[in-house]
C-alpha cells in the first residue's frame, strides 16, 4: 500500500514568502500592476498620495479613487460569479440605471430636501427588488430556459435602458433629499460610505463562497459541469443564483452612483460599466472559460481601471484615450490568456529547426 | 428466431477465394506517449465482403480506424492498397484514396440540406470547375441518383434535421460513396437505430457488398455482426487475434475471443462468503419493468443490503444505461423503482443521492473528475452535495476525509492540493471512488472501476467493496472483466442488447456467462 | 415532421425517372413557414401601423424615410448574418461605422479629398479593421465578442480622437447624393418620376422572368418544386408590391440612390449565402464544424472572410449614415449593433450559428424599422421603443430555443 507525501515535509519546501513563490501567486500581477499604476500617478502628480483630514474625513486622491471605484467593485463582484459559471452578463449597465431610476422615483421629485414620496428604506429595497427582478429574469432566461448568456443578456441590454428611460420619463431627475446622499458622499469613521457598502458586500460573498460549499459548487459546475451533475451538484440553482446576485450588485451600484451624483440619468447610469467590470474579473484572473475565481483579484481588477481612469485624466490625457488603452488592456491579457496565440508567438521566438519539427 | 439473422454469409465465401485483398494493414503498431495501444495488428479485407472488426473497450478498434482514415499515424507496420504502399495523412487524403469512413453519430451539418451534405466541400459548380457558383439543379440531380443507389427515395432538398437518425446514417453513406469509395468504413452505425431501420441498413450493405464494395463493419451486436458479416477479425487490448470466416466462429468462442481467459491473479482472499441474513433482508432496491425507449428495454431487478450484484455484458448491452437510469441522470419511461419497497422518480442525482445511491460513472474525464480542483475538492464533493449548500465541510474536514481516502485507497498524489486534473487515470478513478465511498451509501453503482488500474491496485479496490458489502452497503458491480464480476458477485445479472437476457447465482463460471451472452441453453 | 415522405427500400421505383410529384401546397407552406411567416408579419405590422396611423406610414415621403433610415442597418446585417452564420458575433460594428464616418470627413472636408478616393480608402479601411478583428478570432482562436468587444471600445475612442470631440462636415455634395440623393428623372412629368416607376417595373418582371426560367430548369432536372399554384401567388403578390411601392416613391422624388445600393447588396449577398460554394461553405461550419474541417473546408480562413466583409460593410453604413446626417459626429454609430444583431434573429439567424438567411435578416431590420417609425407617427416615446424591441428581440430568441429543443 503505497501512502502519500501529503502532511510530511515542511522544510524542503520554499518559505512561501520567497520571491519566486510570491510570484506565482495567482494575484501577484494584479497586484503589481495596480502598484505601477499608483507608482505612474505619483509621478505626475506629487499630491497623490497625500492624504489629508479635512471637514471631518479624509480627503485626498486615493480617497477620491475609492470612493469611485465602490460601483465597479460591486458590479464586478455579480460579475465574477456569473462568469464563473460560464456564462456572461452584458446587462448590468442598464439594471444600474433601471434601480437608480427606481430609486430616484420612490424618493419623488420635490425639491425639498427633507421630503420624499416614501421613506428612504423603502426607495433602497424598491430599487434593490427590481434590481433583483431583472437579475432573475437573466437567470431564468440561461438556467431554465436553456439560452446563450450574451443572448439573453443582451435582451435586457436593449430593453433595459428603455425601461429606466420610462421610469425617469425621459428626464434626468435630480435628487434633493439629503438623506439619500449618504449612501454614496457620505463618510463613515473618515472614510467614504460606498467603501464600507463594498466592503461588506465582499465580505459576505467571501464568507459564502469559502465558508460555505458555495465556491466549491461555483468552481465545480464552472469547470465540468457535467461531473458536477453526477456529484449531484444543482447546477441550474447555482446559475439562476448567480444572477440574480449580478443583478442585485448592480442594483446596489446604481444606488450609490446616483446617490453620489444626486442624479438618475436613465441614459447615462452605467454607460459602459460591462465593459469595465469584464475587464476588472479578467485582469484579476478569472478566466471567461469558467471555473476557477478570484473575488479579491476582481477587486484589485476594478482598483485597476479606476486607478487608470484617474492617471489618465491627470495626465491631461483626452477621454476618448481612456476607451482605446482600456480596450488595448483586455485585449493583451485575451491573447495571453490564449493558448493558441501563445503557441505561435512561441513559434516566432523558437528556433527554426524546432519550428520545422513540431507539426 | 431472431428475424435480423437472415441471409447467411455463403455469397461472400466465394469472394473470399477471390485473389487480392483490396486492403491490407500488416504489423500495424501504434504507441501514446510510450503506451503501445496496437501491436501487431493486422486487417485483410476482400473486394466486395463485409468484415465485421470486433472487441471490447479498450481493445484498439477505434485507434484502428483513425489509423486507416488518417486521423492517427500508426508507428509502424504497412498498410496496402489494392497492392500499392499508402499512408493516409489526413481524413482527406484517405477519402481521395477511396477509404470512406461513416462515424457513430452522424457527422453532418443538420442545417443544410440532403444534397448540400453529401457534396459539402465539393459542390457541382456552373462552368469552370473552380467556379463559386453551384449548380444547384445538377447538385440536386446527382444527389438524388446518389440516394436512389441505396435504395432512399427522399427529397434532397429537405434539411438533414428533418430526417430521422437513420434516414441521415444512409445519407452518410451516400455521401461516402460519392467519392467513389472502394472501402467503407461503418463504425458503429446501428447504435441509434431500431429493428427495422437495421433491416433497411443492412439491405443497403448486401446491395453495395454485390457491387464489389468492401466494408468495415465496426459493431458490438452480436446478431447483427452475424447477419451480415462474411469475416471477423477480433482484436484484444491491442493486439490481433484472430480473423475467422463468420460462418466457422460460434458466438462463444468470439465472446472468448475478445474476452479473453485472464485467470484471476493473485486471488488472495476467497471469493466473498454468501451472507444469510442478507439474502432475507427486504430488497433495498427494486426495478419492476423499468426501461427507456431506445435505451433499455424494460427489466426487473432487486439488490438487497450487503449484496453485491455483478452485471455483466458486452460493450453497448445497456449496462451504462441501467445505471444511468437508477442513479437519476436519465428518467425512465417506463416500469417504476422502489427503494425500501417505497415507489420513487429521481428527477436529477441529488434525488438518488437523498436515498442513499451511488454512481461511480465509467467515463472519469467527461462525467467523473472535476480537472481543476484538487483531490481534496474532489472527494469532499459528492458529501458536500449532498449536505447543501448551508453545512459546510470546513476545510480541515474536507482534508482529513481526502487524507483518509488517499490512505485507504493508495491514491498517489505529491498533495491533496495537487489538482486531480494532473494524476494518472487510474489515481482519479480511485479519488471518484472516494468521493463517493466518502457519502456511505447504501447502494453503491459502480460502472467500470478498475479500467486503467494496475493488478495491485484492483486487488485493494475489489477488497476494499468485499469489505463494504459485509457491513452492509450494496453494490451494482458493472465490468467488463467477467473474472472480477465472477469472482465478487452474489448475484450475476446478464444485458445483452440492451435487455435483460438471465441472472445467474455466485459461483457460476465465466462460460455460463459467455453462453447466456450468446444465446445458447446450458446446463 | 410529418409532412416529409418515408424512405421507401424499393430501388426500382427510385431509379425509374426523376419525375417527381410536387408536394402538396399545405405540405410546402408547413415546411416554408419560418421563412414566410417572417414575410407575413413584416406586412401584418405595415398594415397595423398604417391603419394605426390613418395612412401616413405608406405616404411617398414617410417611405422614403423610412427606407432612408434604415439602410445602414440593412447593409450591416447583410454582413452580422454571415458572421453569426459563421457562428461568431460581431459588436463593433457600431463603432466601426462611426469611426469609418469620422474618417470620410476628416478626408473630404478637411482635406479636400475627392469623394472617389475617399470612399475607396473608407471602404479598405473598414475591410483592414475587419480583417485585424478576425484574425484574431479565426486564427488565435480568442472568443469573437471580447475581440469585438474591445474593438468597439478602440474604435469608439479613435472616433472621438480623429474628430478631436466636434462634429465635421458638411460633405461635398457629390457625396451627400449617396445618401440625400435620387435616381435621375429622364421624363419630366409632373408629380411622377417616371423614371423610377419604370425601373421598379423592369426589375419586377426581371424577376418573374428569371424565377420562371429557374423553375423550368428545375422541373427539367426532375428536381423538386414547389406547387404551381404558390409559385404564380408568390410571384404575383411580390411584383404586385414592387410595382405598387415603386409607384409610391415614384409619387414623391423617385428611388432613394441609397435604396439602388441597398437592393444590388441584397441580390449579391442573397446569392452568395445560397448558390456559392463560399457561401454555403459558412453553413456548413456554421452547422457542423468538425464535419465541415473533415470535408476539407477552410474554416478558419472562412471566419476570417466573414468578419473582413463586415468591416467593409460596416464602413459602407458608416459614409450612408454620414451622408445622411452631412456630419460625421462623435455620437455616430451608437448602438446601432444591438439594432443590426436585433434584425438578424428576429429574422431568423439561430444564436449558435449554422442557420439564417438573408433575406429573413433584410426582412428583420425592416421590421424593426416599420416598429420604429410607426411608433415615432404615433409619438410613442423612445422609451418604449427599447422595450418593445427588447420584447421582438425576445420572441425571436425563444422561438429559435424552442426550435432548437424540439430537434
């Protein structure tokens, strides 16, 4: 009977806090990226890293790009478990305009800042449900009724906007009720709110997904989800949750994006953020293929082009840039990821014999 | 008298005093990664015969014909035909030499129509033959001769989808011979069909055979090899057996032939004692009539707890389906299933798995190991499923059940955190079998455990379930090695053809196996 | 499906002649229902909408709107069919079209190009942006929607960088008849432009002469054809309409230029998709692409085809769309992907590739269109307009899925 090496040898093994080992680790390039970033930002702009307490928080640059970046890092975080089972979802951008419309119309138009239709929880839940709504009804669209995620999420795409178009009745409605701005100007023990409204979010996904068998089912339907079947695994539950979930993140994002912007613009809200989110879960690690995730590398993805987004505007650089060198980012990291594009850039840098030789 | 046993092969013995073969492959060796998976194989084939290529999973059939279509590129060995040295490169190259293949599931593009399929790739064009414009009315003419040829008289400018299975198998063929083949190959083409549409088939075979075309029959139904094969050539774990005129080899010894008389080795432990009380215990499980149209036909079974019940069969006599069926990846529709004498319908695995069932499935890549996760995930899945999402196995749990497996089954890995995807085949299979000896079922299905397992290894899994069952569990013991089956069982259940055909009590020997397989009374 | 015969094994009967019963008229229009039911709705939702709007959506000038609106988006599905035939998508071509505009003006109006060269170098550009596209589709095997998902983003931002954020224009007027412009008028009558009528007579009978002529050949043959009774209905009804709508844009300025252009592309793409070997090559990988690599069929370099003629496409639509509007702005171009892959399933195509035809897709874009210019008369607001074409977009979807299932 043979037994395994498992439990034995700790000294043979390199200190996990080697270089070579930290490398390796699955967030080391995020992360390094990230710290090329901020390292880009302080160079043009001595004052980045400087924070200051003023008017009762802090207040600085950093601060600034965190608080920006709370939407995206939810988003992301809907995204990455949605992509996790294989699938995609394009639609997120029109359920944060959808739930910052709901909300906006809940609180009413008065110009009041003290009044409002209905009491604010029930303009949060409002917005949260439909938000929800529109995460089940994608769900329900790939999970039972057997679509291809871009299909179906591209349904609510283009209805979606249209619907929040309906709800703010072609306006942009701007919020006067003090209260609601908390949410996503208000600060908390210095810090910005949206930070903690993330941050609690991540953590209860984190605590889901490793203390409960949550990220392991994920994994196992994303990578085969046949043998998750047989395992008995239910795959359909787990996708039509994941969702739904999406679409709860980005119902929480339009909430803090309009409550930050004291605005819902059915039109405007969240132009764009699938693109960003897509590439926030890819440059963190999570492959589109499926399967293996990493929560705090979409994190660090959506710190990433947030982080960008500002060097880019220090720079003096036009907007229309920021479009292209994201673009160009998602696309390098595509063609890395790719087995094929590696195969014949490894061809180009062999030798020739050894390129003669392999078939 | 089966009505599929018609025409006997005395037409086709006159070819075979024909002079040369038409194909000859000699000395055919091939090897995967240092693996050999043929050895001295060798296939004659006569114009205008039907040699049927036989043996069991694993024997090498398959990477025989990649090897006649190009698919592969054999080791070593020649390969001749009509006298000329070839070596096929590409499918395409051994269509151009007139070796035309028509595959198990029908490789065509159900979006297009009859006609556009059988001349994919080289449609008839207007004017100069490198023209883009298809002559779409004289396409339709030729395809329409081409189907006529075969006996089908369909509308070729239907959708393929519009056709039933068979109707597209025979399109298939057309389609192989309009590249004027002098070989064909059919690997596996009755799967999908019934009764009758055999008979049309094998109509169509009889037709082509008296035109001088010769074929491959790659098949494992025993009926049909013998209605309309002239020759077999039997092949064993790689290597070449024996090729027989059909009419001089009796379906026992064929059964022999490609099953081989492994004697059991290293048999240690004596055979599992019948347990008394066992055989009174009420049934665990009980299939009344159950069956899945074209599946399996209706059956009825019984496992008690602490039995083991062997089933045995030839490859494609249902045996998979059977386990299928009771696991809940498939829904019968017809028959019902008891557990604990209680009527149930498993609408998915997590149903069979709430009553205590088990599957180990035979396909370890597609349905069995998730390849990114580790042996630890691996093994803690199945429990984990069926415990729900809320009760969470800590991760310190999740290794000390892996460490307890890996130890119990001597599964060899560097860690439990190497992902499964990297270990041998038969490292994973034994890491399933934890996941799923890690549920403590009451009815453990095992189908095929101790493919790609060294003897040592099978030794300890096959000890290891002798040791389950006397505690209590049940088992389904599907293989194909009748010695292990014969060895362990209670109780052997016999499939053939996708029904029941006889049950036989602990001790019978592999030969009554052998002859319930083909057909014959023995005493 | 019922309405097919069964296999008979009786080789005498097959080889006596090729003669071969027309089938009967219910089984033909059971068997051709998807693509006549696309047909059927298109005029159900026109005579809705004109009776809705009490006649003013067949009104010489709204027709003529309507046709010039959405030409763009009948030249790109043109293209999107193929690739999504092909089983790919492409979502950049919005941008593409934008940035392809924002070219042709800075050429023409800031460097007082030629419009001739101008649009050549337009179109080669669009064919270069659709060939880097789908190269790394086809050859480096990357999913097609992150490629075009990225090139969307590429584009748009170079859209915005070569106008520097301002509208450009107005275009060289031998360019804006491309798209503002009307086939010349050779008999000045009044209130009539005869020329037009003429022409949509000729060409209507071009068709019935040349569908007749390919039914005698068929019947020659001994191929299958469908029953007399539709042929001549089907024919009839669709000369009739020609005339009747050519008569109709005859009462106002004659035939759109842009509508020339969008016919020619039909007919040239129409064939392709069905009566050439390329063509049908698409299908075929569309279908089955392991059975279609073992027929020794390109696949990759087919993929690659797919998306360079779309790019090419795309830049077409773009200078149509720029002509129109006489600016190239920055805003070009917005959106106009979910409206061209929107025509191509509600036309038919089936998300996983191997199924649609292109006239059901010309046939989805002008649905579309007639929803949104009815509803605009009706002033229905824009709103509601996405949802709705959100729900076609839906049933389009759900009925290729149950298709699908039912297989």
């Amino acid at each position: 009977m043979h037994s395994s090496q498992t439990t034995s040898m700790p000294d043979s093994r390199p200190s996990p806090f080697h270089p070579a080992a930290l490398l390796r680790h699955r967030l080391a390039w995020p992360v390094i990226t990230l710290l090329l970033l901020l390292a880009v930002n302080t160079a043009f702009n001595p004052g980045f890293l400087h924070i200051e307490w003023r008017d009762g928080h802090f207040y600085g640059s950093l601060i600034d790009i965190l608080n920006r970046a709370a939407p995206l890092v939810l988003v992301s975080l809907g995204m990455t478990m949605v992509i996790a089972t294989r699938g995609i979802d394009i639609s997120v951008g029109a359920t944060v305009a959808i739930a910052a419309a709901v909300a906006a119309w809940l609180i009413g138009g008065s110009v009041s800042a003290t009044e409002s239709r209905f009491p604010l929880p029930v303009a949060i839940l409002g917005a949260l449900g439909v938000a929800l709504l529109c995460g089940l009804w994608n769900g329900v669209l790939v999970a039972r009724v057997g679509m291809q995620p871009i299909i179906a999420t591209l349904i609510l795409m283009v209805a979606g906007r249209g619907i929040a178009q309906l709800i703010t009745d072609g306006q942009i409605i701007t919020i006067y009720y003090t209260p609601y701005f908390f949410m996503g100007g208000g600060y908390l023990a210095g810090l910005p709110f949206s930070l903690f409204v993330a941050g609690a979010v991540f953590a209860v996904l984190y605590l889901a997904v490793t203390r409960t068998a949550l990220g392991l089912f994920i994994q196992a339907v994303g990578v085969n989800p046949t043998a998750a079947r047989v395992a008995g695994v239910q795959a359909g539950r787990l996708i039509l949750a994941a969702y739904v979930f999406c679409g709860v993140c980005a119902g929480i994002a339009g909430l803090l994006i309009s409550s930050n912007v004291k605005s819902a613009d059915g039109n405007n809200a969240g132009q764009l953020m699938e693109l960003d989110a897509i590439l926030a879960v890819t440059l963190g690690g999570t492959a589109l293929t499926g399967g293996r995730f990493s929560l705090a590398g979409s994190v660090i993805g959506a710190l990433i082009i947030q982080t960008l987004t500002y060097a880019i505007y220090s720079l003096g650089v036009p907007p229309e840039v920021n479009l292209v060198v994201k673009a160009v980012v998602v696309f390098v990291v595509m063609l890395l990821q790719s087995p094929e594009f590696r195969a014949q850039a490894g061809l180009l840098v062999r030798r020739p014999a050894a390129r003669r030789a392999l078939p | 008298m089966d009505p599929i046993l018609q025409a006997p092969a005395t037409a086709a013995t006159a070819a075979a005093a024909a002079p040369a073969p038409v194909l000859e492959l000699a000395g055919i060796r091939k090897q995967f990664a240092g693996v050999p998976v043929l050895q001295d194989v060798q296939l004659r084939l006569y114009p205008g015969e039907i040699h049927a290529l036989m043996g069991q999973n694993g024997a090498g059939k398959s990477t025989l014909i990649k090897v006649l279509t190009g698919v592969l590129k054999a080791s070593g060995g020649e390969m001749r035909l009509a006298g000329q040295p070839v070596w096929p490169d590409s499918p395409l190259a051994a269509q151009r030499l007139g070796i035309s293949t028509v595959y198990q599931e029908v490789n065509l593009c159900p979006n297009l129509s009859v006609a556009e399929n059988i001349f994919a790739g080289r449609y008839p064009r207007h004017g100069l033959a490198q023209g883009w414009r298809i002559d779409g009315a004289r396409m339709q003419q030729r395809a329409h001769e081409l189907v006529a040829r075969i006996g089908l008289d369909i509308d070729v400018t239907c959708l393929l989808s519009d056709y039933p299975v068979a109707v597209q198998q025979l399109v298939a063929i057309a389609r192989a011979l309009s590249i004027d083949a002098r070989v064909l190959i059919l690997d596996e083409p009755t799967s999908s069909l019934d009764d009758d549409e055999v008979r049309k088939l094998f109509e169509v075979l009889r037709r082509l055979r008296a035109e001088g075309l010769s074929i491959v029959f790659v098949s494992h139904f025993l009926n049909q090899v013998y209605a309309v094969s002239d020759r077999i050539t039997v092949l064993r774990n790689g290597t070449w057996v024996g090729e027989w005129l059909a009419a001089d080899l009796g379906p026992q010894a064929l059964i022999a032939a490609m099953l081989g008389r492994e004697l059991a080795a290293q048999a240690t432990h004596a055979p599992a004692p019948q347990d008394a009380a066992a055989s009174q215990a009420p049934a665990l499980l009980q299939a009344e009539g159950l069956g899945q149209a074209g599946q399996l036909q209706p059956l009825d079974l019984q496992i008690r707890p602490g039995e083991v019940v062997g089933l045995a069969g030839l490859l494609g006599a249902g045996r998979t389906e059977l386990a299928r069926l009771l696991f809940g990846l498939e829904q019968p529709d017809r028959g019902m299933l008891r557990i604990d004498g209680r009527a149930v319908a498993f609408a998915n695995p997590m149903d069979a798995i709430r009553q205590g069932l088990a599957l180990c499935p035979e396909e370890r890549k597609t349905d069995g190991i998730v390849a990114e996760l580790s042996v630890r995930e691996n093994i803690a899945l199945a429990l984990q499923a069926r415990m729900g999402v809320g009760r969470f196995l800590s991760r310190p749990e999740q290794a000390a059940l892996a460490e307890r497996y890996v130890q119990l089954l001597g599964i060899k890995t560097a860690s439990i955190e190497t992902p499964i995807g990297l270990l041998s085949g038969g490292n994973q299979q034994k890491a399933i079998l934890a996941r799923w000896l890690a549920t403590e079922p009451r009815l453990l299905i095992l189908d095929e455990p101790t493919r790609g397992i060294d003897v040592a290894a099978k030794q300890e899994i096959m000890d290891q379930i002798l040791r389950l069952a006397r505690s209590g569990m049940a088992v389904l013991f599907i293989s194909s090695e009748m010695s292990e089956v014969v060895r362990v069982a209670h109780r052997i259940v016999v499939l053939r053809d996708r029904r029941k055909v006889g049950e036989l009590p602990a001790g019978s020997s592999e030969d009554a196996i052998y002859a319930l397989i083909a057909d014959h009374e023995h005493a | 499906m019922t309405s097919t015969p069964s296999p008979s094994s009786t080789a005498a009967e097959a080889s006596a002649g090729p003669a071969r019963a027309a089938r009967s008229p219910l089984d033909h229009a059971r068997h051709h229902l998807r693509e006549y039911g696309m047909l059927i709705t298109l005029v159900a939702i026109m005579g809705f909408f004109q009776y809705m709007t009490d006649g003013t959506l067949m009104e010489p000038l709204n027709l003529t709107n309507l046709l010039l609106q959405n030409s763009y988006i009948v030249i790109m599905a043109l293209g999107m069919l193929l690739v999504i035939v092909a089983g790919h998508i492409d979502l950049s071509v919005g941008s593409v079209s934008g940035f392809i505009g924002a070219l042709a003006a800075v050429l023409m109006v800031q460097y007082q190009w030629h419009f001739v060269p101008a649009t050549l170098v337009c179109l080669l550009c669009g064919g270069v942006i659709g060939g880097l596209q789908g190269w790394f589709v086809a050859f480096s095997r990357i999913p097609s929607f992150i490629v075009t998902l990225a090139g969307m983003l590429v584009f748009k931002g170079l859209a915005l960088a070569l106008l520097a954020g301002q509208s450009v224009g107005p275009f060289p007027e031998s360019f804006q008849r491309l798209s503002s412009g009307f086939i010349p008028d050779f008999f000045n009558m009044q209130g009539l432009k005869v020329t037009s009528l003429l022409l949509g007579v000729a060409v209507a009978a071009a068709l019935v002469v040349a569908g007749i002529r390919a039914r005698a050949n068929r019947v020659r043959h001994g191929v299958q054809v469908e029953p007399a009774a539709f042929f001549v209905a089907r024919n009839a009804v669709f000369a009739t309409l020609m005339v009747y709508f050519s008569y109709l844009l005859a009462s106002y300025k004659g035939l759109p230029n842009v509508l020339i252009v969008m016919a020619l592309l039909v007919v040239l793409f129409d064939f392709v998709a069905s009566r050439t070997t390329i063509g049908r090559r698409i299908y075929a990988m569309g279908g089955n692409e392991k059975a279609a690599k073992l027929s020794g069929i390109k696949t990759e370099r087919l993929s690659f085809y797919a998306f360079v003629n779309m790019g090419v496409l795309a830049a077409l639509a773009g200078l149509v769309f720029a002509a129109r509007l006489n600016t190239a702005t920055p805003k070009a171009g917005l959106g106009f992907e979910l409206d061209v892959i929107a025509a191509c399933f509600i036309g038919g195509a089936s998300a996983s590739g191997g199924v649609g035809k292109v006239m059901g897709a010309v046939i989805g874009a002008f649905i579309m269109g007639v929803m949104n210019n009815g509803m605009s008369i009706l002033g229905i607001g824009i709103d509601y307009q996405q949802v709705i074409k959100g729900v076609v977009l839906l049933a389009a979807v759900l009925v290729d899925v149950y298709h699908k299932n039912k297989a």
